[in-house]
C-alpha cells in the first residue's frame, strides 16, 4: 500500500482537489483507493458527494474513540472509499490534548488497511496541528501542491522543518516525495519564472541529508480550469462532471505520472529521483 499525504498550510492552492481527483483518477485505473479527509471544513467530502447531515461515523469517531478504519468507509465509486470528516473533528486537538501517544493514532490505524489498498490518500487541514502530525506520522510519503505564484515558498520552510522533524521523531519513513504545480497559467512567463524558481530550490537541497532529498516536481501541470471549481458544487470529481475538461486530463496525467514513478521507486529511501526538465 502507498500512503500518501497532500499536504500545504496554505490554503486554496489546489490541496482538497488534489486529493480528491488525483483519488478519483488512480480508482478509475482499477486501483483500491482509500482517501481519509482529515480536515474539519470536511472539503473532500462534500466534493464527493457524501451527505455529512447523515449520523454516521467519520474520522472524529476515528481518532476519539475505539472505531476502525473499516467502521468508517463509505463507497464512493468502483475501487475508492472515503473515511468522511466531520465539523466535530475541529475539537479533536483538545480532546486528544491529555492522550498519550495522540500523534500516532492514525497510524496505528491504518497499518491494518494495508492489505485492502494499492494507494491510500489523506486530504490534511490548511494547518501544522495534531491532525496534521498524525497524517505525518501514518504516512511513507508527502505530495506538495503549490501555486506557481511569488509566495508560492512563503511558509514552505516551516512545513519542511515539520517534516523534518516528524521523520526524525516519530516516522523515519517519511519523506517529501513530490511537488504537484496547480492552478497553473500555461504561457505566462510568471508561471515560467516561479517554476524555475521551485526547481532551483529543491535542486539546492540535493546535497543535504533530508527528508526532501530526492523530491520530485511532476511534469504535469494542474491548469487553471473552472470546471475543477465547479465540480465541488456537484458533488463530483472532475471525470464524472466533466470529463473531457482540461482539469480532468491533467489529472489523469498526473495519476499516470504517479503510477509511473512509483514502479520506478519513488518514495523509497534514499532513491534519488531528477526533477523535472
């Protein structure tokens, strides 16, 4: 099973649609897909269509209580599942404040999924709080979306330290394996210049011993598409609202992309991969 979390404390910058597409477009592969929506505003679930007025168990009930990861999964589509959030989960942090070993609950969670899985996705809050440093504690690997925008590394560095820190203290098998660029402006040359700029940064951190070492900036490229935003609204991915948009071929892209690199050994340690031309 590959875990992976989407990633970035900063908000709209294409983290839910991420998750949920990229999600989307591996299950539609033939892949078993599981995506946890471990934020309170619940984003990744109402995108799916799943009725939160419903009284049943979500990832509160999760982390707060004796329920399991099979208690709570609702079928979404053929191969994909969805561990729902919930409104209550914003209280999780205090309730889980006296809990020993409260950063690790997802995780020992999820290790029992590991047979009834190919790709398991964890849609993280716009924050570096508990919730977040349990995704990080549960998962092999961090996809990073970013807007190819001059802030675009603003605060990045205290994500890395974050990262850093989990893999030196609570999962040594963490590592930043990818960028994905989103709401990407083909043609204007302030794309072009902040892409570059990504690049020669993450290109500088080759040297040192990281968890970000051998990262990955993916050659495909979310573009700014309106059809991804109105999606939500239906309570579809972008392949059942609009299948023929760009939003919907650059996700299928990126989901070959991700099946390609990850037969060739991303996120296994120490595998250097280049980044992109």
């Amino acid at each position: 099973m590959r875990s992976i979390a989407i990633i970035n404390q900063k908000g709209g910058v294409g983290k839910t649609t991420t998750a949920v597409n990229l999600s989307s477009a591996l299950a539609a592969k033939g892949l078993r897909v599981g995506l946890i929506d471990l934020d309170p505003q619940a984003h990744a679930s109402l995108h799916l269509g799943i009725n939160l007025q419903e009284p049943l168990p979500s990832v509160y009930d999760l982390l707060t209580s004796e329920k399991s990861l099979s208690d709570i999964w609702q079928p979404v589509g053929e191969n994909f599942s969805v561990a729902s959030s919930h409104i209550d989960l914003a209280a999780a942090e205090v309730e889980l404040a006296g809990v020993v070993g409260r950063e690790v609950i997802l995780r020992d969670k999820l290790e029992v999924e590991r047979e009834n899985f190919d790709y398991v996705l964890i849609d993280c809050p716009p924050s570096l709080g508990i919730l977040t440093l349990n995704a990080l504690s549960a998962v092999d690997d961090v996809f990073l979306p970013l807007q190819p925008h001059f802030l675009a590394l603003h605060g990045l560095s205290k994500l890395l330290q974050t990262i850093d820190l989990v893999a030196r203290r609570l999962n040594d098998r963490l590592r930043l394996a990818g960028v994905v660029l989103c709401l990407y402006d083909t043609g204007t040359r302030l794309a072009a210049e902040v892409t570059s700029d990504v690049e020669e940064f993450f290109r500088q951190q080759r040297s040192k011993a990281t968890p970000w070492q051998g990262v990955h900036l993916f050659e495909s490229r979310i573009r700014r598409n309106i059809r991804l935003a109105e999606a939500p609204s239906f309570g579809e991915s972008v392949f059942q609202y609009a299948p023929q948009s760009a939003g919907s071929q650059d996700y299928q892209a990126l989901a070959d992309e991700v099946i390609s690199l990850y037969a060739k050994g991303l996120g296994v340690s120490g595998q250097e991969l280049p980044l992109a031309a």
